[in-house]
C-alpha cells in the first residue's frame, strides 16, 4: 500500500540578489520534478509558475540582500513560513555578491554599469541570516539538485535533512583525482563542505568554497600549505572571499 | 605450472583473460597511475612492462567500493526489505605485493565473524594475479621495513619481470587452470627458475629501509608513547581530510545512508566509505563525539593499524605502500612518525 501524505506541503521559491541558477536547478530535476509535485505544491516559483501565493509553509529563499526594499520583503516571507531555507551560495554565505563590500561603492558603480548614477539604490552585502533566522541551508554555487531532492524528501518524511560535515578532498580522492595541491595549485577542498561529488578538482578547477566551511575547518594549517605553494596571507584572503568573504576566518 | 610468457605475447593473454572475465589492471592517469576497468589491452601492457609506481587508489576498491547498496526496501512494506549482496567474475590484474598483502589483511579483518557478506561476496570470484615490484617505487615508502614488498599468497598467479619476460608462478587451482587454458604461456623450465631466485635475491639488495629501529618494537614504543607531544604537532597540521584514509588499503569503515526514490516508495541503504580521521566520525546520535580532539585522531590512525589490528592479528595492518603520506598535503608521514618514537626510545637507552 502506498503511504499517503495526508496534506501536500505549500511551498514558495523566492528570489533576492542573484543569477537565478539556484532556482533553475530545482527545474533541471525535470523527471523527478513531475513526481514530486504529486508531494508538494508549489504556490509561488517565479521561473515555474505565474501565481504568487502566499500561503506557504516552507520557503526557499535564493539570492542575497543587497537592496534595502529587498529586507521588508524577505521579512513578509519569514512571517508568513513555517521553515525558511535558505538556497545557494548567495543567500547562504552572501556568495560573489559580497566582493562589492570590499571596495568602495564609487569605485565598482561606473565599472558594472557604465555610469556613477544608475542603481545607486544598494547596501552592502548580507546574508540573508544578517536579516531573518534562517532553519536550514541547501549550499552551493548553484545548489546541488539532489540535495534539493534529498531535502523535500526528509521534510515530508519529518526527519532532518543533514549535509555531509566531511570536506571535498573526501569526495575528490574517492574519485581517484590528483590533489591540486600536491601539483603544487591552491584549493580551498580540505576545509570545505562537502555534497558536490568535488565537481571543481574533478575538472582540475580549485575548490574556492562555494559550499561554505566544514564544522571545523584547520584554516591555519591550510594557509601554511598554500603559501608554501607561493601565495601570500593576502592571496588566500582573496581566495576565501570569492565565496567566504563574510565568515570569519583568521589567517 | 609455472610458465613463461614472453613480453609480446601479455597482450593476447589479457585478451584470453577478457574472454572469461572482467579485468581491472593499472593504467594512466595524470601521469599518475590507477586500477580501471579495461578493454584494451594496449592501456596495460607498457605500464606493466617498465613497472608502475603505487595507484592513486588502491585495487581493493574494486572488492570494497566506495559505495555499494546493502539493503532494498519499500518505505511502505517493512516487510519488503531485502539484503542485496553483488559480485562477478573479475580479474584483479598486475597487483604489487603491498596491495596483495593489503588485500589478505582486508580478508582476515572482514573474514571474522560476524564476517562481512557484501565483501566475501566479492572476494570469493576474484581473481588475484600479482605483479612483482622490482625495486623501490617511490620515496616514501615503508613495504620494505614491514616484509609486505613480496607476497607470498593472496594470489593465484604471479607474474616476475625477468627482463624481456615474465616469469609466471601459479599458486591456485584457478590459476593453473588459467595457465593450462592459455595458449601463449609455456612451461618454465629449469633454468628459468634459476633467473628467478637470481631476480628475487636481487630485489632484495635494492630496497633501503625507511624507518631505523626495530620494527618488531614498533607497536610496543608507539604504546609508550601515547601521552607524546608529536600527537599534538601533528595535529595542528592535519586538516581532517580524510585523504589518507580513502587512499589507504586497509582501512574498511564506512558509514550507511538511505536513498529514497523520488516517488517517495522505494529505498536502498548504502554503505559509503567513512574515515576515523574526519571530524564527525566518532559523534554519535546524542551529539556526543567521543573522540573530538584532531591530535587523538591523528594517533588514533597509526595506533588503529600498528597496534589494535597487530594485536588481534599478530601482524601489522599497515602494508607500508606509502599513499597515504603522498597524499596528505600537510606532510604528515607515518615514517617521520614511527622515527620519531625510536629516536626517543634511543634516547632512553631502550632500543
Ligand atoms: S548561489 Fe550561485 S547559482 Fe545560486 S543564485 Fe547565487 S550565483 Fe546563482
Ligand atoms: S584537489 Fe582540493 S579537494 Fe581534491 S584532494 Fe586536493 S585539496 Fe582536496
Ligand atoms: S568543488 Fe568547491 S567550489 Fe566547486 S562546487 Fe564543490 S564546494 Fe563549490
Ligand atoms: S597506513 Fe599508509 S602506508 Fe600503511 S597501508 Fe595505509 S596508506 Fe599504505
Ligand atoms: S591526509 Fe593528512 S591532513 Fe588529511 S586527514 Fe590525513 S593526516 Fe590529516
């Protein structure tokens, strides 16, 4: 007999700062998509549906805040959700969006946009943890659509989604890769969470962290090794910030 | 019978084995090396004829892998769970003796009751043929210290570079009847068994050993010095990645995690590769970890090979194949280690 989940789960998918490609992977499920819709009810997903619910029970917020219009709007959601979760790197950890913070607004306006006056309407970067409690994190730059599915699974089935608190190198050496580092290249891998299967070293790019940090991470030891490859403490600070920049992180 | 087959003929005899079996065999990676699955006889042959040195990843891996499902079941109808064990007729081609002695430790550990059906499962259809290693492979090593640089079982044939041949020793039922069954091996003669003691006193001569000291002392000093403050040097460094466990031969943990499909019926439960180095190993489901600080776990990796397994099987359960201090980019060497605590035991007039 097939088990019935008595009510379909209400779900809205938002979008703050961000390219949308955390969103976009939740469609790239695409078989699996068309079964779990018989589970859960979309209510409010933008690049899916027209209809803008508001009655959800779980949200998925993508993207950072980086307007000060997009903070009222991603307290109405938090208001109205029972479980609020945050999707991809750019809600999770403020992602690339946070770069912005590291240099001054007149400097990086005319190099985006051509001219000093356009979209002046911005604040510095924010997780969207800076703004609302956030229950639980779906990682990534964009997210890993399993983990997406793995999540709604654990959510129907009342038990708590859990992410790997392992870092990359698991998932790289188990491939048989060849260690970036060892070859004498910077990866941020050994202290970086897991859940990506280490898709970057797989394809000899380094791991810059779009996952976030493991519970634990040894960034000394780490930033010893990257600068006996030649970085500075400089270099490996930049290499954080490309997705870390607002965590707090002592080289 | 031990037989001889001449360099051009390897190729047609891992086409003979390909017949009757899958063959996994070293091939190139990233000038590196690493056990595949082949077809192509030609990705083998020039590695095996200049020798390889130590795969990225250890050939059990092909007995253990990485990720295999233990158990079927419907989240619906308990009743429906179902044990999954899997195997195949496959050859483990061109193995050197760390990995073939590594791979008998793994049979004793997972042998033992209650034994371990998934990998028996595995084991018992495989075909061992070993390759023998001519000399040192690389720089870190420690085979030599431990004896695990030749094999003495484990295998059913085993091939010896005799310099424009190999040759061929059968150890098994199953190996003779490869031999017999093949059609470019022939029976080694007499003289040929004499280049092979030569080839295998000459071997000997070239391995240097990497630890000085007593290897025999060895669990007995690491026990001594349990309370050392290398634990807590080592410990700062270590990054809890794990590398040197996945890459390691002997060790066996995993952890279990369920699938479930997407149309929320049908699960599978896995087991997955698991390391006693890494930060969530020892937490149990209270949140407690028992084993919390990097530096117990950094000691509890050396002690779990060189002086848990060594007591309850008489033997080390480390082969000394050295991957596992090749890949830990914060240059924590077992062989530094293991100088270290007979350094100190000179020190102290003990050894
Ligand atoms: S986390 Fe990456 S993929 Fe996702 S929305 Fe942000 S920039 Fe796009
Ligand atoms: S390449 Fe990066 S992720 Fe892979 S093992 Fe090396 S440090 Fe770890
Ligand atoms: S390897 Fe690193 S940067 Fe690449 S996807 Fe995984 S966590 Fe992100
Ligand atoms: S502990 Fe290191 S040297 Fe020993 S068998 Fe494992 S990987 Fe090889
Ligand atoms: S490979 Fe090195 S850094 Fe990584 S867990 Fe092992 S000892 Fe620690």
């Amino acid at each position: 007999m097939k088990r019935h989940f008595q009510v379909k789960p209400k779900i809205g998918v938002f979008s703050f700062t961000s390219c949308e490609g955390c969103q976009l992977q939740i469609l790239n499920l695409e078989d699996e998509f068309m079964t779990l819709i018989d589970y859960i009810e979309f209510v409010n997903f933008r690049e899916a549906i027209s209809e803008k619910g508001e009655d959800y029970e779980i949200a998925f917020v993508e993207g950072s805040i980086t307007r000060e219009s997009e903070i009222a709007e991603l307290k109405n959601i938090r208001e109205r959700a029972k479980i609020l979760i945050a999707l991809g790197t750019c809600s999770h950890l403020g992602g690339i969006n946070v770069l912005k913070n590291f240099h001054p607004q007149d400097s990086w306006l005319p190099s985006v946009y051509g001219r000093k006056d356009l979209f002046t309407d911005t604040i510095r970067t924010k997780r969207i943890k800076d703004v609302v409690p956030v229950d639980l994190v779906i990682p990534g730059c964009p997210i890993d659509k399993g983990e997406f599915l793995r999540f709604v699974q654990a959510l129907l089935l009342r038990i708590k989604p859990v992410l790997p608190n392992y870092p990359v190198c698991v998932e790289c050496r188990t491939k048989g890769n060849v260690c970036l580092v060892e070859e004498g290249k910077w990866c941020l891998g050994s202290v970086t969470r897991a859940g990506c299967g280490a898709i970057c070293p797989t394809y000899r790019d380094s791991c810059s962290g779009c996952r976030g940090l493991v519970s634990e991470p040894n960034i000394e030891s780490l930033c010893n090794i990257l600068m006996e490859k030649g970085l500075t403490k400089e270099d490996v600070r930049d290499k954080f910030n490309i997705f870390n920049g607002l965590e707090t992180i002592n080289i | 019978m031990d037989a001889i087959i001449e360099y051009r003929d390897v190729e047609r005899f891992i086409l003979e084995l390909l017949s009757d079996y899958d063959v996994i065999a070293p091939v190139s990676k990233d000038s590196h090396y690493i056990f595949d699955q082949i077809d192509d006889p030609a990705r083998v042959v020039p590695i095996i004829i200049r020798n390889y040195d130590t795969t990225l990843l250890p050939p059990v891996k092909w007995i253990y892998p990485d990720s295999e499902v233990l158990l079927r079941f419907n989240i619906n109808e308990l009743t429906e769970t179902k044990a999954v064990t899997a195997s195949r007729k496959q050859v483990l081609a061109f193995l050197h003796p760390c990995d073939i002695n590594a791979i008998n430790i793994m049979d004793e550990i997972l042998a033992e009751e209650p034994s371990d059906l998934n990998y028996l499962a595995r084991r018992r259809p495989t075909v061992m043929i070993g390759y023998d290693c001519p000399g040192p492979c690389r720089e870190n090593i420690l085979c030599f210290d431990k004896g695990y640089h030749k094999a003495d079982r484990g295998f059913d044939l085993f091939f010896t570079d005799t310099g424009d041949r190999f040759y061929v020793s059968t150890a098994t039922d199953t190996g003779n009847a490869i031999a017999e069954k093949s059609a470019v091996l022939r029976k080694a003669g007499y003289a040929d068994k004499v280049d092979l003691m030569k080839i295998n006193w000459e071997r000997e001569t070239r391995f240097k050993k990497s630890v000085h000291g007593d290897m025999n002392r060895l669990s007995h000093l690491l026990k001594e010095s349990y309370d050392d403050g290398i634990w807590d040097i080592e410990g700062k460094k270590c990054l809890s990645c794990g590398a040197c466990n996945i890459v390691c031969p002997t060790c066996y943990c995993f952890d279990v995690v369920d699938e479930i499909s997407p149309d929320m019926e049908k699960g599978l439960r896995y087991r997955k590769w698991d390391g006693c180095q890494l930060h969530n190993f020892c937490e149990t489901a209270s949140g407690e970890n028992f084993r919390e600080g990097i530096a117990a776990r950094v000691r509890h990796r050396i002690f779990k090979k060189e002086v848990y397994l060594k007591k309850r099987f008489g033997r080390s359960g480390c082969v000394g194949c050295g991957r596992c201090i090749d890949s830990c980019i914060a240059h924590i060497s077992i062989i530094d280690i293991f100088n270290h605590v007979m350094e100190k035991a000179r020190g102290h007039g003990e050894i």
